[in-house]
C-alpha cells in the first residue's frame, strides 16, 4: 500500500509537471548537448527492487532512448523523462550506490548513495525432512544428514549449469539436483560405505564431508575417513587423485588457476594445496578449522570452529588477517567485523564479488548453537549481517530473519547469486534469492 501511494505520488508529481511545461517550445524537451547534465535531487532515497525513483534535475531529455541511469553499473528501466525530471525503476540485486545519469555524451553522479534494501527469498529446494534416501523432485526426495550425531557434512556447490551437488554422508554418496530441483544419484553407493573408484554407483564413499567445482564443471570430493581427495567428472566418473595428511574435512578449488586446498578439523589443523600433483602444507597448527572459500584474486578464508572468528589468508605469503568475529569469544552480533561475534561457524563460500557467506551452526546438536543463520560478512569493508535465519533453531520458509533453519552446516553461491543451504537437522536443501 506504501509503495503504491509513492507511486501515485511521483507519477502525480512527474505529470504535474509535464502539464506545466507542456506548451513550451521544443528545445525545453530535448538534451542540449555538451553543456553539463545537472541532478539536484532524488526520491526515495531507500528502497528494493522495483521501487520508482523521481530524478529532478536539468538538461535531461524528453526522449529515453538518449537517456542511461545505473546503479552499481546495473541498469534502471525508464518509465517517462523530460528535460526536468527523470523516473526509473530500481533493478534487482543491484545494491546501494550512487545513481549515474547519462544523457547522450554527458553525464552525471548524484552527490548521495540510493540504499538498497535486499529481500531473501527462503524455500525448501529439496528434501522432505525424513532421513533415508529417495530420489524425485524437490520434497519427494529424502537425504539423510542427522542420522547420526556426528554426520558433519558441509559439503554442498554448484556448477556453471546451475545444478547443485550434495555430500550425502548417512547414505555414503554425492546427489545432484538439477536446476528443476530434480534430486538423483551423482557418485556413489547408496548405504554401502566404502572406498572405490568408478562410476555412478560403481564408485564407494565413507564419509563424504567436503565438495567443491572447477570452472570445467569437475567436482571434488574429501572423505573424513578414507583420507580421499577425488575428482568427479561431470558423467559421475569418481578418480582419487591424492590422499590426505590428515582426515579430510573440507576442500575449496581456486577457479583461476585449479589449485586445491583441503584442511581437517582437528585440534591442530593444517590446511594443504594440491598442486600439479605435489602437496604442499601452507598453513599450521589451526585450532579447529572448519570452511573454506577461496575468492578471485586467490586469497583464502577459513571459518574458525575452534576460535570463533572468519580469517583472511593472503594469497601466496598465506598471511592471516581476522574480518569478523571475536577471538575466542562466541555470541550471535551482527555490524563491523572486529564488533561481530560468530558461534561455532562451520561452512563457508565465497561469491563471485567477493562476498562470504558462514553457515553459522557447527554443534553436535542444533538446538544449543547460538547461531542458526547464514551471515554474509560484504567484501573489503567486512561488515557482518545476517542473511537469512536467526538465533531460533526451526523450520520455516519465509523471508530474511522471518526463516528458520536447523542446523545450517553448509553452504554455497552459484554464479547468480543464488544461495544453497544444508540444512542438517531438518535434512533439507534450502534455496535462498536475493532481490
């Protein structure tokens, strides 16, 4: 009702001012080029996508075609213009930021930044909460992640055709659920844990509890209790291409140039890079260490189970920096990251603008962590928020905070935007859209 109001309010202010102008000469609608494109003032200064923005200024154009207005490089749909005002449409995803008008060759940037309030969109993608295995479409299909206590898997990621694959580690085997949401067998023997090579169902896992994808769409695995590091063709074909130092828990792929990373979350975990088939231990002695995530320019972010914070590790010195958290201080509090406070993070992935997204709950059981969300620390300025769930330990679909999970251990982000959750103790893969 408010949004409509505000409509009815610009549009009414916008015609206004076509009738006041509508009788004067020709050259007040048209863009004088080469003299400089002033904006003065817009409104809302808030909203989300698809929200109207009434642009004021001076040497616009009557004529959209001649006009370009972006945020963040994204493009706004016109819906009217004239030489005085302009009215756009907010796209989505495209984040707060300064407007850029352009009129033909000259241009401007609003002296204030448009704050764009993101809506996640939280739904049940697969999974009907029952642990056994089942393979169909979206709720008619089963996983088994909470059979046991101790099935820790955060092993969830995507692929460039969108499909999402998920280490099933109570039915010791990799799924794969098509963008329909569509669930089947990836890799793997369905309740026969073991070790084998092959493919399809050939292949055998113990405890599969990590995955990641290269650029070419391969997959890897790591298994926590056959000391396994495998790749998985895109036919479902498993290959061990090393073995472990330590139990492996989780594995992240740098898309640029291949490298592997892989670490254990134990005591005094070392996280390793397989490279051209050397490995190579990096960094030692972390206590606990749970996620990995590698962003574009190579760096290497780890979710400290053990300490309670998210460390940066610079790509090839490896040297640490904390962005969020307290050291060895747990609590659910979101803002800078220096003031945030993480409880028992566990998985962790990266987005293609550097983003990181923590699946807050890395306990035995649920019902205890402080944490069942998926915070989103933003890149560069490190600020922690929460982007879907809470504090509440539940099941519910809905929007932002409004949504629960139960046991958010894993998490990914394919190449739109697009967030996939583990959700462990409802045994359920949760779809998160950001508009």
């Amino acid at each position: 009702m408010i949004r409509l109001l505000n409509l009815y309010t610009l549009t009414s202010c916008f015609l206004m001012y076509g009738l006041l102008t509508g009788c004067s000469k020709d050259k007040d609608l048209t863009h004088n080029d080469g003299q400089p494109v002033q904006l003065t003032d817009f409104i809302p200064a808030v909203g989300t996508s698809s929200t109207e923005i009434l642009i004021t200024g001076d040497n616009f154009s009557s004529d959209t075609n001649d006009i370009r207005v972006t945020i963040n490089g994204k493009r706004c749909a016109i819906v009217n213009a004239n030489t005085k005002q302009i009215m756009v449409v907010v796209p989505k995803r495209c984040g707060s930021g300064n407007l850029v008008v352009k009129v033909g060759k000259d241009s401007v940037v609003s002296k204030t930044s448009f704050n764009y309030i993101f809506r996640r969109y939280v739904t049940t993608f697969a999974g009907n909460g029952e642990a056994a295995y089942i393979n169909g479409k979206g709720t008619d299909a089963s996983f088994n992640f909470n059979g046991q206590s101790w099935y820790r898997a955060m092993g969830i990621t995507t692929d460039n055709e969108g499909n999402v694959y998920v280490a099933d580690v109570g039915n010791a085997c990799i799924r794969k659920i098509d963008p329909s949401g569509n669930v089947s067998l990836f890799a793997g023997s369905p309740g026969n844990a073991g070790y084998g090579d092959g493919k399809g169902n050939a292949a055998k896992f113990n405890l599969p509890y990590g995955l990641a994808s290269d650029a070419a769409g391969n997959i890897y695995s790591v298994d926590a209790a056959n000391y396994d590091i495998r790749k998985i063709t895109p036919d479902g074909t498993a290959t061990t291409i090393g073995w472990a130092q330590q139990a492996p828990w989780s594995v992240a792929i740098d898309k640029a140039n291949g490298n592997l990373y892989y670490t254990s979350c134990d005591p005094e975990g070392n996280i390793y890079q397989l490279k051209d088939d050397t490995q190579t231990q990096i960094i030692s002695k972390l206590t606990y260490p749970a996620g990995l995530g590698v962003d574009k320019a190579g760096n290497l972010y780890v979710s400290g189970n053990g300490t309670q914070v998210i460390t940066q590790y610079k790509a090839g010195t490896w040297t640490p920096t904390i962005i969020a958290g307290q050291l060895n201080t747990g609590g659910y509090v979101n803002g800078a990251g220096k003031d945030a406070k993480f409880s028992n993070p566990w998985g962790l992935a990266t987005d293609a603008d550097g983003n990181i997204y923590v699946a807050g709950n890395g306990t035995w059981d649920s019902g205890a962590n402080a944490d069942q969300s998926i915070r989103m620390i933003s890149a560069g300025s490190w600020m922690v928020q929460t982007f879907a769930g809470s504090d509440k330990a539940d099941y519910l679909d809905g929007v932002g905070e409004a949504a629960s999970f139960k046991g958010a251990i894993g998490v990914t982000v394919d190449k739109n935007g697009v967030v996939y959750v583990i959700d462990k103790n409802n045994n359920r893969i949760r779809k998160i859209v950001s508009e």
